[in-house]
C-alpha cells in the first residue's frame, strides 16, 4: 500500500474536505483527488462520501483511517528512536534495589551505565520489597528489583531468576530437611513485612509449622553473623551464603517436602514511557542478576 496516498487520505479526512486539504499540501485538487482514487482503487473500497461541506469517511474508510494513523504513529516513533540513538542522553535513572543485592550489583550497575550514559546520571535506591515496590507507583524510582512481589495492575513484573530458600547454621545439619523439622530449630528471620519472611511463613502456615523465631533482623547482613556466632540458625536463599562472614565454613540443609523457591524480579512502572535510559537500564539488571544470581 502506497504510503504517500495513506498520507494524503489522513490529510483530507483531517481537513474535512479535498480543497482545503490541498491548499494545506500545497497541490492542486485534481491531483489530490487522483491519488485518493488511486487508494481507493488499490483497496477496493470506496474510502469517500462526498457532500456540499466536504467530504466523510465511510464506514471503511474509518477502519483504513485507524489502521494509517497507527502505521505513523509507530513511523515516528522509529524516528524518534533511531535519532535518540545517535545522541548521548542526559537525565537520571533511579533504580531501586534490596539491600543485598545493592551490596552485590551496585559497583557492576553504576560502572556499567556510566561508560554507556557519560553524559546522564544514575542513582541507587536502598530498601525493602515492599517500600520499593511503592516508590515505583509513586513515581519515585524508574525501575526495581524485588522479591516476590504481589501483583499490580500498575506494574511489570519479570521473574529473573528463581532461588532455593535453605537452613543455615553454625552446626551441624543433615543434607536435607523437611519443612516441617524446620520449626525445631531457634531462627533469626527478617521481621514480617519483610518479603523473605511472608514467604517463608505462607509455606509453613498451612502445614502448621511453627517457627521458633528468637530473633527479627531485617538486615541479611546482619543475620549472617549473628548464625556465625551460634547466636540462632537462618532461613535464607542460596545466594545469601556469599556474604558468609566466618572463616569457618557454614553448614547448609537443603529444605524439601515442599522445596520453596524465591522470585528475583524486576519491576517497571505501566504507565511510564520507556526511555533509553530505562531500556537500558532494564536489560543491565537482566544480565547482572544472572550473573550474580543465576547460577543458584
């Protein structure tokens, strides 16, 4: 279909009439009503009521109308891209991140966007899944990873990488534990709003498990050297191991009958347009969350 005669169909419909639509291409109306004769030809419809205003769509016409608007919309947007890509953009990029994973990835992300964007900024926001997961409705960050979030309506969720939750001790432990012998051992957890603690709870809750939690740490930096010191055991994930703390060696059981697994997500705000910035943005913490995390 001939792109140039979608363009003067368009240009008359928004018009209202052929003369006016011509006096605005600056061509004459002949030729104007050559070309949209020659449409109409080439679609085997007749895409023009004429009257003494002007003239209307038809019926088909409208549906042609819907279907050359989009087909333009998504041409400039090409162009927009293509001249975006030749430009170094400026601006900040906020993405929100768990304190572990910070501690991980931030050095790797920062390095990363700044020897691709030298002439933007980026910024890295600490926090928790849930208070994470807020500042992306509000606005506040572009992008974050989470933990097991819920579903949201106003939000894109991408599981990256899913991850084992094991027993960690400073004792010694079987290879393997149920879930339900888990309850037999003193924990240090996160506290409840925390994501890998609802997680751990809805799996032991319909079993009945209790958790004999002596201690709430949010910090999984935290928690780690409190296990080391004998102070209590820990659920965490697999990964969580690379900030062991001791000399020592922990000892680890894997947890079975259910295994539970995490989700290593990545959320976008719906209703924000994508920018270079955030495109990139998005496909760096793909590749660095499987870097650090997927091999787990």
């Amino acid at each position: 279909m001939n792109l140039q005669r979608l363009e003067y169909f368009v240009a008359v419909i928004d018009a209202g009439s052929l003369s006016r639509a011509a006096a605005i291409l600056d061509m004459s109306q002949p030729a104007l009503s050559r070309q949209i004769a020659l449409l109409e030809e080439e679609t085997g419809h007749r895409l023009l009521t004429r009257h003494g205003r002007g003239v209307e769509p038809t019926e088909t016409g409208l549906a042609l109308l819907g279907h050359a608007r989009g087909l333009f919309e998504g041409v400039a947007r090409a162009k927009a891209d293509m001249l975006e890509r030749h430009k170094s953009p400026h601006g900040r990029l906020t993405i929100g991140l768990p304190p572990r994973v910070a501690h991980t990835m931030t050095t790797d992300l920062v390095q990363s966007f700044r020897q691709q964007f030298p002439d933007a900024s980026i910024s890295i926001a600490e926090g928790l899944s849930v208070p994470l997961r807020e500042w992306l409705i509000a606005g506040r960050i572009d992008l974050a990873v989470l933990f097991d979030p819920p579903h949201s309506p106003q939000l894109t969720l991408e599981t990256l990488v899913r991850e084992d939750l094991v027993l960690i001790s400073s004792h010694a432990l079987p290879a393997r534990i149920k879930l339900a012998d888990v309850g037999q051992y003193e924990l240090v957890l996160p506290s409840g709003p925390h994501a890998l603690r609802q997680l751990l709870e809805d799996a032991v809750q319909p079993r009945g498990v209790m958790l004999r939690v002596v201690a709430e740490v949010d910090s999984i930096q935290t928690v780690l050297p409190l296990v080391a010191r004998g102070v209590a055991n820990t659920v965490l994930p697999v990964s969580a191991l690379k900030s062991w703390p001791s000399h020592l060696p922990p000892h680890v059981a894997q947890i079975t009958s259910p295994q539970i697994r995490n989700r290593f997500t990545v959320a976008v705000p719906k209703a924000r347009p994508a920018t270079q910035l955030t495109r990139y943005g998005l496909e760096l913490l793909r590749r660095l969350v499987q870097q650090h995390y997927g091999s787990h």
